[in-house]
C-alpha cells in the first residue's frame, strides 16, 4: 500500500440522489406539519374569500373571483412551502450538526445546493398539487398552457428553495427562520397579485408593486391556468430566471466560503 | 506514503484566539497514532481542519499525498472520522443514518447495505437498525458513529474521543474492534482523554499544548522519558507514621496504605528489600496513575511554565 492507490469511484448521481431522498423522507415523514397545514389554511382561503365574499365581487378578468384567485393561492402554497422546506432542513441540519454528515464526505458544494433545493421543489410541487385537488372542490381550472405553468412552477420553487437555504446558511437561532417568512415573504406574497389585479390599484401602487417579485410569479402562474396577467409573461420569465440565477450563486458563493457551517 | 502530512498548520479564529501555532505532524500508513493534550490544546481544531470543517488559516494538509486545498474530494475519500459530539439525526433510524452516509460517499445501493450490514453486526448494532437513534443508549449512539466512518472503508480513520462516556465494558469491545480494524492495515488517528486507551493501542504518541506540539515520538520511546513512578502500597498492619528511608520516600496517605516514588535508576527489587527491612507486609501494590498519565501531565507543566517564562 506504498503507491498512491487510484481515486475512488465517484458518483456523484448517487450523492445527489441520497440528499434529495432524505430530503424527500423528512417532509413526508412529518406530512402533518408539512403536506396538511398547507391544504388546509389554503382550503379556509378558498371558503371564505372565494366562496363566502367572492360571488359579491363578481368577476376579475372576465373570470369568477374563485377561479381568478385559485392560482394566486396554489403559487401562495408552492412559495411559502418551498422556502420553509429548505429553511428547516438546511437549519435543522445545523442546528443537530448532521449537516457534518455531508460537509465531510467528497460531496462538491453544488451538489448540496442542488440537493437541496430539489428537495424543496419537490416540497413545493407537491403541496400545490394537494392545494390544486382542494381547489377543484371549489372551481374549475382548466390549464391554458401546460408549458408555462409546469415552468413557473418549477423556477418558483427553486428561487424560494435557494432563498431559504441562503437564509439558512445565516441563522444562528430558530426566530432567525421565520423573521423572513414573517416578516418579508408573507406580506410581499399578499402584495403580489394573489388576490387581486393590480389594474385596480392607482397608478403609483400599480409601479410600486413592479418591484414585488412575487407579482411576476403569480402572473405567470395565472397566465399558464387561465390565460390571464396584469404583466406581460417575457418579463415575468426574465424576473424570474434571473432572481434564480443571483440567488444561485449567491447561495453557491456561501457554501464555498463556508459561512455558517465550517468555523 | 505518509497517512497524513501536516506542515506549519496554523489557525486563529475570528476573536483573536489562536488554537494553532504551526504544527508540523506527519502519520505513517498503518499506524495507530494518538494525538493528545489537555482540553482546548488543538486537537479537535486540527481534526476540524484535515476534515474540513474548520477552515486552517495557514499551512497544508495532505491525507495520502492529497491536498485538502487542491484535491479535497480525493482527500474527503480518503478519511473517515468519528466525532467527539454526536452529530446524526435523532430522527433517522441506525440503517437510514448509515445507508445515507455511504450514499454521500457515491457508494451505490447493494454495496452500501452488503456493508452497513457487515459494520452493524461487528459493531453489535444489527438488531437495532430500525431503532431511531435518539432511542440508543450512548455506548451505541458511539458506534454508530463508527459504522457510520467506515460504511467507504477509508484508509485513515479519525476518532475524536471515540470512549467518551461508554462503559468499561463497551470501551474494551471498542478497543478490541479498533486494534483488529488496525491490524488489517487502516491508519488510525485517535485522540483521548483515557490515557490508557493510547497507551494500550497507540505505537505513536503526540502531545499538542497550547497549539503547539509538544511531544511526537514512539509510545515505548515516551514513556522511557518518565523519570519516576508513584506506586500505591497496601499494608498488612496500620502504620502511625509513614516510614523513613534513605533510598525511597515513602508518604502515608492513611494507616493502612503507603505511597512512593521509586526513580527509574531505582530497582523495584530494591524496594521490597527496603519494606522487608522496615518490617512492613505489604498485601498489594498498584500504580498511583496511569504511567503516560504521569507522563501526560509532567510534560504538559512543563510546556505551560516554559510558556509563563518565555
């Protein structure tokens, strides 16, 4: 055992495949605090803004309020599950230092990044296709463009999943996780379009809320369902991929340095 | 080849705390090697770094000729390390936590279970692999730990204080795994606070102080270096005051047992005469301290009021 042996095999589609897997294991393992929560808080939105106040505003777009804000709400569900999957995990894996599992192991930074916002767009897929079934109770929704949702929904989740690995990264405490939800997400979400066109705001709220990304995502979004959106669907992309790609290397350019997981 | 090859390894830490000072330590292939020190010396900062979860100020570490800096993965490959915290989920079984490490490594499927099955049966886990962990016992929580660093059977195996805690009996089953594990050719690295654990198992021995290493050589080689040994001597009959003697300076820590340093140039055969002149049976005699404890303790002193004078 003198000569250098050669390097070992090195798979890295194993790697990746064991991190998302885990990841998958644990949000499905705890499915009460991350499949249900979502399915029905969005349910309550459907019932009382949909059903109970809805039909007195009549209709958005040409369509039935309902339908007009089932999008919205889906997008809401897909957003706010993505960044708290990986937010959770990512911290929790700090917090009980099994994040050293990986940290020592030949895993490339890339690799756990993408391991891990994979597991937070599948978090998010799936709890918009439940939120969507809750939603099917309440109104039709017929997909306009298959391409455009399946797209906007993928790179929504995967901006919100970097976002809350970047945010992870940071945490020092638990209340470090959900000061951002809290406090930023939750209200640019509401601000976004969710339940409304921002063509009935005055002219100065309409350009304020251009700044809100999540307003290109839910447009986006409710274009691919309904064919309908207050922005035009290029832009929304190009928002979109680029918040992806910033937040990308930002959140690449963390794990290189170590910041928050190596002393 | 050397295992493992530290040159000038240097770390401070943002507040100003230097916890290295340039270490330079190199370990053989096939060694069982430990590393030493009082609490807050380096130890654990220098096992953080060849694993690279410190990151090093200064200095280079290769693990088999390769770079942590410049070939880390091949490096990562190369090691398998035990940690001195328990740090896996509390909520994955023992089969989940071991099969998910070798996936890290890349290991495919039918190997990674051929050996988490081979490690949890030699390690006495085997029926509790579908126990969460939090649900083990602390001896068991360690040797998942174990079987957890050896499911890519890494050539050089780190244990951070691997007895930390388990019983004695857990400990000698530990040891008896760790020597044959060491005889079939894997490097290991250990650092304790048992110093009878380094003394047992370790041919090489470095003691690192203050971020500095103190002392690097042979076992057999560091222990020649104790001048003196403290025996404890049980008497047959109550004594009012310790005895006197020229050769050997006997104490009295109660009526009934003894205590004396006998100098290495000393002869034990000398003592005996000596005790048989004084008139005292003695029923049984032991080592005050472990005798690289003695050691251990002597040196380290000695580095601490070196560093007072300098």
């Amino acid at each position: 055992m003198t000569e250098r042996e050669p390097p070992p095999e090195r798979n890295y589609l194993v790697a990746f495949n064991t991190i998302l897997y885990k990841e998958i294991s644990r949000f499905m393992r705890i499915w009460v605090q991350t499949i249900l929560p979502p399915a029905i808080t969005m349910g309550l939105y459907f019932v009382i803004f949909g059903h109970l106040i809805g039909p007195r505003i009549g209709t958005m777009h040409n369509f039935p309020y309902m339908q007009y804000i089932a999008p919205g709400i889906i997008m809401m569900s897909v957003i706010t599950n993505a960044y708290a999957n990986v937010v959770s995990s990512f911290f929790g894996a700090k917090f009980q230092r099994h994040i050293e599992e990986i940290l020592v192991a030949p895993v490339p930074n890339i690799l756990i990044l993408a391991g891990f916002v994979s597991g937070g767009i599948v978090r998010g897929i799936v709890v918009g296709i439940v939120v969507t079934i809750v939603a099917l109770f309440f109104t039709d929704l017929a997909v306009h463009s298959y391409a455009v949702t399946i797209a906007v929904v993928v790179l929504t989740a995967a901006l919100f999943s970097i976002a809350g690995l970047i945010n992870a990264v940071f945490a020092k405490k638990f209340d470090d996780i959900s000061i951002v939800p809290t406090f930023v997400l939750t209200p640019l979400t509401y601000l976004g379009g969710v339940f409304y066109s921002i063509d009935l705001l005055p002219t100065f709220w309409q350009r304020l809320s251009l700044g809100n990304p999540i307003l290109y995502m839910v447009n986006a979004f409710r274009y691919g369902i309904l064919g309908v959106t207050d922005i035009n669907i290029g832009t929304a992309f190009t928002v979109i991929v680029a918040f992806n790609i910033v937040l990308f290397f930002c959140a690449l350019y963390l794990l290189n340095r170590g910041v928050g997981i190596r002393t | 080849m050397h295992a493992l090859e530290i040159q000038g390894l240097t770390k401070v830490y943002p507040t100003g705390k230097r916890a290295l000072s340039g270490i330079d330590l190199t370990v053989g292939e096939g060694e069982f090697f430990a590393l030493l020190g009082p609490n807050g010396a380096g130890k654990s900062t220098t096992i953080g770094i060849i694993t690279s979860l410190v990151n090093k100020t200064s200095g280079t570490v290769k693990v088999f000729g390769a770079d942590i800096d410049r070939d880390f993965e091949l490096a990562k490959s190369y090691l398998g390390v035990v940690p001195q915290e328990f740090n896996f989920s509390q909520f994955e079984t023992v089969w989940e936590i071991v099969i998910n490490e070798a996936g890290f490594y890349g290991i495919r499927r039918p190997l990674a279970i051929e050996r988490a099955e081979k490690y949890l049966r030699q390690l006495g886990l085997w029926e509790k692999r579908k126990d969460r962990s939090r649900t083990l016992s602390g001896g068991m929580k360690r040797r998942l730990m174990i079987a957890r660093a050896l499911i890519h059977e890494p050539r050089l195996l780190i244990l951070d204080e691997p007895t930390a805690g388990v019983d004695i009996e857990v400990r000698r089953s530990m040891w008896q795994f760790l020597a044959e594990l060491n005889r079939a050719g894997r490097t290991i690295i250990l650092t304790t606070h048992y110093l009878e654990e380094a003394e047992l198992l370790c041919r090489n021995i470095a003691i690192i102080d203050d971020g500095l290493i103190i002392e690097n050589t042979g076992t057999k080689d560091l222990l020649g270096k104790l001048h003196a040994e403290t025996f404890v001597l049980d008497v047959a009959v109550p004594l009012d005051a310790a005895p006197a003697s020229e050769n050997f300076p006997f104490s009295l820590i109660d009526p009934t047992t003894l205590e004396v340093v006998v100098d290495k140039r000393q002869s034990m055969n000398g003592l005996f005469e000596c005790l048989s002149d004084l008139g005292i049976t003695v029923t049984s005699m032991r080592n005050k301290t472990n005798r690289l404890e003695e050691l251990f303790v002597k040196l380290v002193q000695d580095n601490d009021s070196e560093a007072v004078h300098d």
